[in-house]
C-alpha cells in the first residue's frame, strides 16, 4: 500500500519534470483514477481539470487500453520499424490517420511524444528545404507563450522564457513573434482586425530575417501551456497566405488540440486551414503508453522518398513504430469515434465556456476563453489595466492550492487557470469545475487584497 510515508524514498531516488525539492512540502501521490476522477494515497477525490496533463482524452481507468497492451505484448512487444521492416498496429494506424488528419496528410512517422515530434518537425523542414537545393532555409519562427515541448530544439522554439535561462545558451535558429491573445494582443493597424494583425507579424519576422533563411512557422492551434490562447477566427488563414507567399512550412503543433480535445479530431479544422507538417501526442492514445508522430502532406512525401538513397532521411528512434504503443492508439481511436468522444467535447465545451463566463462579475477574473473542452480563467489584479498581481504575491501557488482545497485538480500558468478534463466528463463535473473555480479565485484575490490592505508592522 502506497502512503504518504513513502515520500522520502520518492526524494532519495527520483527526479521529477521541472525539479526542486521545495515542490515536496505539497506533493500528493496519485493512486487510482475513474473517467475524470482522480484519487490520491490518503484516499481523497479530486475532479481531474487538466486530464492528466492534457492527455487522458478517454478517462482514467479504461481496461480496453491496458487489454490492447497485453495482447500485442504477448504477440509482439517490440521491433524495429527501421526502413526495411514495419509491424502490423504501426501500419494500421498510419492508415487510420490518413483517414482522421488534414485531407493532404497521409503519411505519417511516430515518436515516443511531443518534444521527439517537435525535433522531427525541424529536422523534416530543414531536409526538404536542403532536398529542393535551398539549403539556406533553416529558422523556425514560433510564438510567445508557445509550448513545444523542452529538449533543446524544442525548448528554443518554445516561447516561454522561465524554461531557459538555466540551459542557455539555446539552439540558434529560432525565433518568436507576438500571439494572437484576444485579451492583450495591441493592435494599432488602423482598418485590420486583431486576427490578421497578429498574423501579420508573421510577415514582418520574416522579411526581417530574410525568407530565403526561414523554413518554417510553427503554431499550437489553441496555444495550451501559455495559458489556452485561443485566436481569433481569420488568424490562420492569414499565416497560411503568409506562408504561401514566402515559401515557408506551416507546422501545426497538434499535440494539445489533436483527437477531440477542441471539439474537432483536429485543431486547425476549425479555421479551415492545412498545415504542411503536423505534429501530434499526448491525446493519441490518451496517455496510456508513450507515442506521438508527424504528419507529412503528400508534398514533403514525395520530395523525402525522390532523394538519393545517400541522401536520405537520416532521422531516427528507436521506439518509432512501436507495436504496442500503436496497438493501444488505435484501441484509443475506437473509444473516441465509438462514444462519439469529440461531439462530446464540443458540446461540453460548450457548457465550461458559458459557465466559465458566468464568472467575469468575481473580482479578479478578467478574461474567460476557450474551445472544446480547453479553456482559461485568467486572473488579474486590476481589470481596467489587465495588471496582474505582483509575483510575490504567490497567486498562481494559492489558486492551485485552493482549487485542491475544492477538489479540482489543475495547473494554473502566467495566473490563467488552465481547464481541460478528460472528454468523458459529465455535465454535474463540468458544472462543478466552474463552481471551483469560481471560489478558488474569490477566496485567493480577497486574501491578496486583504494583505495589500493591511497596515505593515
């Protein structure tokens, strides 16, 4: 039996993501989960906000998943998927893909996660733009309060600063424009909309570094970890002009947004727009075992495979293609086209954003947004001037701890409360959620002021 007890060994022995021993005055140990409930070691029930990390699309506890795993292990755990020999679930859900993503991707590789599709991402850029003898293209543009994930490409191509000072200095090559944020994005282009504003900044990075040096653009659809940045509806037909125009890849970072989360399989679908390269994890088999993978439109295929053998796509992992993790994504993808999983969370993104804004009257809440079942509140110590509060003030630790307090599981990044739960998550938790939040920020802003009030020593 797991207990708190068991904390110092967990200290001894274990690093954690984003370690430091002070996280170990709160830490909880996760036990057991059911649909969108999780359970810790002392036995009490939180509603799970954020689906583990925004990946248990299906829910906790789905013996179906760990059924496919124990099947394809006693069939066939592991081989290699290196060129010259494949797997029967690799080749399957490949197939299943093509059918589910952008009509002009069909082809597809897989990793072990987000942060190995963001490396194959670049790494496919810079190739077909050396295969087509324009070897100069190389930058990535990404964006402010972007996350793609943290081994070094990726960690340069995220645009969220406090993870890098401490592994500078960051791969060369990439650089960040404005998000399109509908709550603080300036726009002073006088006649264009916020949306195309924003996009056009794309434009002027571009022209700045030099199009023959810019391979390509990368964009989360609704940006997750920045604090659900969702843009506005003309934003990406415009960076997909943009793109057009200067001969620069559009990469979509499907990571988040991809298999039901945002109410469509994909997160680009909403605007209408294709990427030339996508990237997707986390949702794909919902968290269950480790995969991830690119997309590649029939374009970038036929320049990868029209090469010189020597000259070939030398990218590589040892666990791409693995059979058991296929196994369990296309187990996943049955569960979410056979509850019809991302009609579900349209519609129950639906509900959280309408309850969500039912909150914009509490003190502190200045902005509400979202799309499908991903959603922010985010938290402001003055509303007329969209100020945050100072950070000594500690809100996003206090709004974290109050939001346990009510049992409501979440993150809460630059003070936006993150939500996106599992997408089996009832109407009653979905209300539920909503009320938690609502308390969580009425409690933390009145103790904040509170404190701001009260006479010094």
């Amino acid at each position: 039996m797991i207990t708190h007890a068991d904390i110092p060994t967990d200290q001894a022995h274990l690093m954690h993501p984003l370690h430091h021993p002070s996280a170990y005055a709160a830490t909880r140990i996760w036990v057991s989960g059911q649909g969108s409930i999780i359970k810790d070691s002392t036995g009490r029930e939180y509603i799970d906000g954020l689906a583990g990390l925004w990946n248990v699309n299906v829910g906790h506890g789905r013996a179906e998943l760990g059924e496919a795993a124990s099947r394809q292990m006693a069939r066939l755990a592991f081989h290699s998927a290196y060129a010259g020999g494949t797997n029967e679930p690799a080749i399957a859900l490949a197939q299943r893909l093509s059918a589910l993503a952008y009509p002009s991707i069909n082809t597809f590789f897989f990793t072990s996660g987000g942060a190995e599709s963001s490396e194959s991402s670049f790494k496919t850029a810079r190739f077909y733009w050396k295969a087509l003898d324009r070897p100069g293209k190389i930058k990535v543009i990404s964006r402010h309060r972007a996350y793609h994930g943290l081994t070094l490409a990726a960690m340069s191509a995220t645009g969220l600063p406090a993870f890098w000072p401490m592994f500078e200095p960051r791969t060369p090559g990439f650089l960040h424009i404005e998000a399109p944020d509908p709550y603080r994005f300036v726009n002073d282009t006088a006649g264009v909309s916020l949306g195309v504003a924003a996009a056009n900044k794309l434009e002027e990075a571009i022209l700045r570094e030099g199009p023959d040096t810019v391979a390509a653009f990368i964009a989360e659809p609704v940006q997750g970890a920045g604090g659900v940045i969702v843009p506005p509806p003309d934003y990406f037909a415009r960076i997909r002009e943009i793109c057009n125009q200067y001969d620069v890849l559009l990469i979509a970072d499907d990571v988040i947004t991809g298999f039901g989360r945002t109410g469509r399989w994909f997160g680009l679908d909403h605007y209408g727009v294709e990427p030339d390269i996508m990237q997707f994890a986390k949702g794909i088999t919902s968290g269950y075992v480790p995969l991830g993978g690119i997309g590649v439109s029939d374009g970038i295929r036929d320049v990868i495979n029209g090469v010189p053998a020597p000259k070939r796509w030398m990218h590589a992992y040892t666990y791409s293609g693995h059979p058991t993790c296929c196994a369990v994504a296309l187990a996943n993808i049955d569960i979410i086209e056979r509850e019809h999983l991302v009609e579900r969370a349209a519609a129950g993104g639906a509900r959280l954003l309408d309850k969500l804004r039912g909150l914009l009257d509490v003190d502190g809440v200045g902005h509400v947004r979202g799309l499908g079942l991903m959603a922010a509140v985010e938290v402001v110590a003055d509303k007329a001037t969209k100020q945050l509060f100072p950070p000594q003030a500690g809100i996003t630790t206090k709004l974290t701890d109050a939001m346990l307090e009510r049992g409501l599981y979440s993150r809460v990044v630059m003070d936006c409360i993150c939500i996106a739960p599992p997408l089996v998550t009832t109407d009653a938790q979905i209300d539920r959620i909503a009320d938690i939040v609502g308390d969580a920020v009425t409690a933390v802003v009145r103790g904040a002021r509170q404190a701001v009030a009260a006479p010094a020593d």
